[in-house]
C-alpha cells in the first residue's frame, strides 16, 4: 500500500466506565495508521489473555480486571482502525 493510500485511525472511538458512563475513560487518537493500531490491538489481546489466565491459575482478581481494561483498549483500537478504513 502507498503512502497516499495508508489508511488511519478517525479518533472518534470512546471507552467509557462508571456510574452513567457519562465521562469517557479514554479515546484512540487519530492519525494512528491502521495496520500498526490493528497490530497493537492484537498484542494487547495477547497480553489481556496471559494476565486472565494468571488471574485464575493464581487466583489473583486484579489480574482479571486488568485484562478487562485491555481488552476494552484492544477493541476501541481495532473500532477505530475500522472506522479508518471505511473512509
């Protein structure tokens, strides 16, 4: 793919969490090219899976809700390369 065809991120994709879910926790930025945002994504699912699977095997919970918020990142990461793409 060119330069003149590399897609990016749009910045529009929100994580929100707490009471109302009125304030977002965070946002992806814009102008992250797609590929390496899909790339991250993917390697923090990996990390996500290790720290649930350590969580259980060690019976240590905040491993657990960390890999939630990871998750939750992984997946605005990969919406907003989605987003980008689709332009």
């Amino acid at each position: 793919m060119s330069k003149e065809e590399t897609k990016f991120t749009v910045g529009k994709t929100t994580f929100y969490q707490g009471a109302n879910q009125t304030h977002p926790l965070f946002r992806i930025e814009a102008g992250i090219p797609c590929q390496s945002a899909r790339e991250q994504a993917s390697e923090l699912m990996g990390y996500a899976r290790d720290m649930t699977l350590d969580g259980l095997m060690e019976d240590k919970p905040h491993l657990i809700w960390a890999s939630h918020y990871l998750c939750a990142l992984a997946k605005a990461l990969m919406d907003d390369a989605e987003l980008g793409m689709m332009r």
